[in-house]
C-alpha cells in the first residue's frame, strides 16, 4: 500500500534519527523496498539537512547508492556521514581513524584478498538461538521450540512469544519453589529475555545469565557473562544487582551495558539512563548516564570514559556492529563471535585503530570485503577459521 510524501518523510527521518517504533520501522521498510519511493527518497536525502551532515574529505555522494544501501547491503562507493548514530541501521561504512582512509563500498574489486577454499564456504549472521537450562536439569533449544507456553518452574509459567521472546511469568506468591534458571546463546547467536520481574535482558553472542524463576527478596541477584544490555523494572525497595565473574552492579531502574566475556582482559559497563553502583575486588564507583566504566581482574582502578555517543555500545542489539577506535583485534573478536569462527593471524598487526559501523545482517564475506577494500586486510576463510594473512603496515 502507497503512502504519501509527507508520511514517507517523517518515516524516514525517525529512521535515521533511531527514533522510529518497532510499528514505524516496518512500515518504512516496507515501503522503501517499493520502487515507487525510490525518486522520492532521492530527492529528500538531496534536499534535507543530510547535507549538512557530510564530510568535508568526501567529494561527492551517491544518494541512488545511499538507497541500495538501505534496501540490501550491496557493497559500492565510499560515503561517510559524521554522526555515527545516524548511520542507518542497514547502511554499511568504517572509517579509519588518523589514516584518511574510508572502509569503501567495492563492487567486484580485482584486487579483493578474501580467500574461500570452496564458493560455498561463507557464513551467514547470527541469528535468534540459545538454550534454555531449567532448574531440574532439563534443558530447551529455545530456536526450535513453538511459541506458547514452554514448561513451568514452581508456579511460574515460562512462554516464548510470537516475536521469539522468552518471558517469565512469576505468581507472586512467597510460598513458591525457587529454582535458577540460565539463558545461554552460543556464538553466532542472541537472545531477549523478560525476567520474573519483567526486567528486559537482550544476550548478545556467547553470553549468558543465570536468575531466580521468581524474585521473593529485596534483591534481584542475576549473574551474567558475555555481553547484556538491560532495561530493568523500577520495583521501589527491591535493588536489582548484576553480578559477573569479579563486579557487581547495583542499580533501582535503569538501563545499562555489562560486557564481561572472559576472554577480555577489559570489562565495561556502559549507563545509559538512572544510575548504577559499580563494585570490583578493589573499587566502588557511582556512574552517570553517559559514562562508561572499564575495569581489569587485576586492577583495583575503574576508569571512567564519558561518551558522546553511549548508544554505540549498545547498536549490537539494534543490528550494527559498532566499532570506536578498536584495533584489528577487538574487531576480530566481534566477528569471531557473532559468525562463529576461531582467528588464526599470520604475518605483522598493524597498530592502527578503526571507528565506524557494519550492519550485523550482512554475511560474513560482505563484512571481510568491507574490511579489506577500506584497510589492505586480507583473509582467508575456511568453515571453521578466519586466517587475517596480512596486515596494513605502519
């Protein structure tokens, strides 16, 4: 079904501002997809404030390639836009930081370095999977199980909804058995989970958190490892406490990051709104909305970056990849994660860093390309590793 002009660019505008609904993001993409608004978006990105947006460095943009960008990840020209958190949750870019260069979009390039031993050998992106492992030792593929209800823990009832949603059910009732239960997704995969007391967890890959079927005390305690970002329930009285393998956040109602994979030697908890209590083996620090706290296991010192983005460290939920000033490492580990691949290097790293953002839904040759045309990255890719083979030099 058409809409009209005025409609289409409110859609638009709330797409690229991220403020769009659920309800408004479909309906944009819906329509975006039709050639009929394709002359329509052209003239709006032409005619808008997006011009204001651009860098001085980048000669021209290409708004017909900008479209194609948003309707199916095709790699083409270099754009960039200075805002990161405007970049369309489709749209495909990285820039290199302090090197002038641009993670570029290259159709067909000759001199393209990602090495298949087989056409077939390529990785689509993470998807909805994790196991659900009930308090009596039963466990449940949460991907594979049908929407309704799953099974219940005591009296509560535990369902997966229509959208792949694992939701909790609590009766309220003190008298009731308590078991733990624990959400795990594998690599290559997320998950969301609304808790007992409705507090919402989205899991990222190779995460996990372990919670009560019901929160009868004056603590909600959950522990976690991996990455989850949360939107916890305002309950006045009941203090909401996240435990990893060496913190503790404590907070009453907010919404924050905790990213504590333990191959990390740094963990991060990202405040995004409210505030939190962060305690370590040798520190306890308040944060405010905005900040990020960093913290080692074996360092009693938390470091506070204040940001001006916070909601890049959160775009993985929303779909992106979002890398700021991250070396070929860090970057690797994300995609290690999320496309389920082991990282062999060979040859010299190179000591730059990278900012910028790649749709998560792109499939794993795309992502390499990308990181190749932009930086001299090279790959090779079988069904199990990723060898970086060579390395931009200083």
């Amino acid at each position: 079904m058409l809409i009209d002009k005025p409609r289409f660019e409110y859609l638009l505008n709330k797409y690229l501002d991220k403020t769009a609904t659920e309800e408004e993001f479909r309906e944009f993409f819906s329509c975006i997809q039709q050639e009929e608004y394709k002359d329509v978006f052209n003239e709006l990105m032409k005619t808008g404030n997006m011009e204001a947006e651009i860098s001085p460095n980048v000669r021209s943009i290409d708004w017909d390639s900008m479209y194609m960008k948003i309707v199916a990840p095709i790699p083409h020209k270099t754009f960039t836009i200075r805002s990161l958190y405007r970049l369309t949750a489709a749209a495909v870019f990285l820039c290199c930081v302090g090197a002038g260069l641009y993670f570029s979009f290259v159709k067909n390039p000759d001199n393209l370095q990602v090495e298949r031993t087989n056409a077939s050998i390529d990785a689509t992106a993470g998807s909805n999977k994790a196991i659900l492992k009930l308090g009596d030792g039963r466990s449940v593929v949460l991907d594979a199980a049908g929407t309704g209800n799953l099974t219940s823990q005591g009296k509560t009832t535990i369902s997966k909804s229509d959208d792949g949603t694992l939701v909790y059910h609590a009766a309220g009732n003190s008298n009731n058995v308590v078991m733990s239960n624990t959400v795990s997704t594998p690599r290559g995969g997320q998950y969301v989970v609304v808790l007992p007391d409705q507090t919402k967890a989205w899991l990222n890959s190779a995460s996990s958190i372990t919670f009560p079927t019901e929160f009868s005390s004056n603590e909600r305690n959950v522990k976690v490892s991996g990455e989850v970002y949360f939107e916890v329930a305002k309950l006045p009285g009941k203090t909401f406490k996240v435990r990893t393998e060496n913190a503790t956040v404590t907070v009453l109602g907010t919404h924050f990051n905790v990213m504590a994979y333990p191959d990390d030697l740094v963990s991060q908890v990202t405040l995004m709104e409210g505030s939190v209590r962060l305690k370590t083996s040798g520190a306890e620090k308040l944060l405010k909305p905005g900040q990020m706290a960093s913290f080692q296991d074996d360092s009693p010192t938390i470091v506070f970056t204040a940001l001006d983005m916070p909601e890049a460290k959160i775009d993985w939920k929303n779909g992106l990849f979002q890398f700021e000033n991250e070396s070929v490492q860090q970057i690797m580990k994300k995609i290690s994660r999320w496309y389920n691949r082991d990282i062999v290097y060979e040859g010299r790293l190179t000591d730059k860093h990278f900012s910028g953002a790649i749709s998560r839904k792109n499939n794993l040759s795309t992502v390499l390309e990308l990181l190749h045309s932009s930086g001299g990255l090279n790959f090779k890719v079988s069904e199990k590793t990723i060898t970086v083979t060579e390395q931009i030099t200083p």
